[in-house]
C-alpha cells in the first residue's frame, strides 16, 4: 500500500515538473543575477511594498529600478553582474535586465532574459519575461514599460550568457547551412 501511494505521488511529482519543466530554470539565481550584499539590502528595503499579482510586482519593481539605476553606457561590460551594476547605479539594458531578475526570483516569480530588437535605438536590446501564473508577459525595464509589438525576439534565457547573440547552437540533421537574418522594425 505505502509502495503505491509512494509511486502514485512520484508520478503527479514528475507530471508537474514535466509540464513546467522551463520554469524551474527561470526561479533560480545565476551567476549574472546571483544578488550581494546590496542587492540583498536593497530588497530587503522595498519588499513590504511588493505586493500584489506577479505583473503589479513586475511593475513596481520596474519602476523602482528605474528610480534608482541610471541608464547609462560606457560603465558595464558584457561581464558585469546585477550586484556589480546595481553598486555603480549605472548600466544598459543588460543590467537592468539582470538587475529585475535578480529581484523577481527573490519574489520567487520565475523570469527570464530576452535578447532582441526593439524600437528604441536600432541597436540589440535586452527586457524581461516573468510568469504570471499562467503565461509569460514582457516587461523593458531599461525604458520601464511593457513590452508590445515593436520588439521581436532573437533568444531567451536564463541570463545574458544563454542569449549572447553572436554566437549559438542549431541542432538538427541541417546545422552547416549559412544564417542570414533581417529585420525591420517599421
């Protein structure tokens, strides 16, 4: 009887993880967003307010960021961590990204990291998806608002790392075939 009872919960066990499989990558902290000390206190400071719906938390966390982070280049690299960005005050849409997913995990709201175009600077742009319960929602928090029709998405990831867009991995019986990719955001 325990036997039973033991496989049966096993099998419900591996059903949920199977069908959420994807979001258990998107809960955990990498090493791009893995929060400090600064980070860890900033949290601390404004989770009180943080309330509500996985979009209000989106949101407001957004909103904080934007009024405490600058964006700005020349400050960050490629290499640069939300804890390291989060310290200067300063970054680009990379680190706002990995700063808002830094801070959505510790809501334990799964969110992940988006590489792509977007109408803002005719340059590659990075924003945010979190799970709402139920689907994924876009969020740029580098121009703190939602995002709409006029970004398409390259990759998605955990962080920078798995969406780097000059370089990547096609699997399948075609992998030597030249790419060549345009876009056009009208």
């Amino acid at each position: 009887m325990r036997k039973t009872a033991l496989l049966c919960g096993l099998r419900q066990v591996a059903k949920i993880y199977k069908k959420h499989f994807s979001l258990f990558d998107y809960l955990y902290q990498s090493s791009y967003t893995k929060p400090e000390n600064e980070l860890k206190t900033f949290y601390d400071s404004i989770r009180e307010k943080c309330v509500g719906t996985a979009a209000e938390k989106a949101k407001y966390l957004s909103n904080i960021l934007s009024e405490t982070v600058k964006y700005e280049k020349g400050f960050t690299d490629k290499k640069t961590t939300a804890e390291q960005a989060f310290a200067l005050k300063k970054g680009v849409c990379q680190d706002f990204s990995h700063i808002l997913i830094s801070l959505l995990r510790m809501e334990k709201i799964a969110a992940r990291y988006i590489a792509g175009l977007a109408f803002c600077d005719g340059e590659t742009h990075s924003w945010v998806e979190y799970w709402t319960g139920d689907h994924w929602e876009g969020i740029d928090p580098a121009n703190n608002c939602p995002v709409n029709d006029d970004y398409i998405v390259i990759s998605q990831g955990r962080d920078f790392r798995d969406c780097a867009i000059d370089r990547g991995v096609m699997f399948g019986k075609y992998t030597k075939q030249p790419q060549l990719v345009r876009s056009e955001l009208t």
